[in-house]
C-alpha cells in the first residue's frame, strides 16, 4: 500500500510545492517591519493577485500567527473588536497614529520589500 502524501499545494515528487495564496500573504505580513504597515489591498497588489477581500480572508482565518496588526483596513481605521490589542502593538512599536482609533497612513505605510537584486 502507498503511503498518503498531503498534496494540497500541489507539490510533487519532481520538486517544491507551490506556496498557496495564504502562504504568500502571511510570508509577506511576516515581512512588514515593526510600525509599519500595509493595507489589505496593499498587499494583494504587491502580491499581484486576489483582492482586499481575499486577504482579509486569509487574515481571519490563518493571521493569527503572524503581526496581524499590520494590515489595516484602507481608511486606517482599527479592525473591530481589537482595537485594544492593536494599539498595544502600535505603541510598542512606535507606529504612527491619528488620533485614537486610526492608524496614519501617510507615516505607516510600507510598499514592500525591494526585489531581489533591487
């Protein structure tokens, strides 16, 4: 009997799986410097694939691993029913705010990292 392989991303004997969406957006969050941060669409254009929404999705369902905090909805206002935690994490990283309950953009928002060679 063969043993069961886990192929979910597409990955094979002839080499790499290929990283699933939710793995690029997380690799990328991963990538965000401490009081920085990106917006969700932000990161599906530099991604240059799926939406703010696909990302949001991602962020809710596997985010939890990685610096959350550093994507934010695109008016910069604070993601519902965590605001306290985020500000904690802005605070401690010196990340630029307006106000109480927005991050400023203008101060905040990171591009992404160079390309290689860049």
């Amino acid at each position: 009997m063969s043993e069961h392989v886990d192929d979910r991303r597409g990955g094979d004997e002839d080499g790499p799986a290929a990283p699933s969406y939710a793995d690029l957006v997380l690799d990328l969050v991963d990538r965000i410097p401490p009081g920085r941060v990106m917006t969700y669409g932000d990161v599906a254009e530099y991604l240059g694939a799926g939406g703010p929404r696909q990302v949001g999705r991602v962020m809710a369902t596997s985010g939890g691993a990685v610096a959350w905090w550093r994507v934010v909805r695109a008016d910069g206002r604070l993601l519902p029913g965590h605001e306290r935690r985020a500000l904690a994490e802005y605070s401690r990283e010196g990340t630029p705010l307006r106000g109480e309950d927005r991050v400023d953009l203008r101060g905040a928002r990171w591009h992404g990292p160079l390309p290689e060679g860049g």
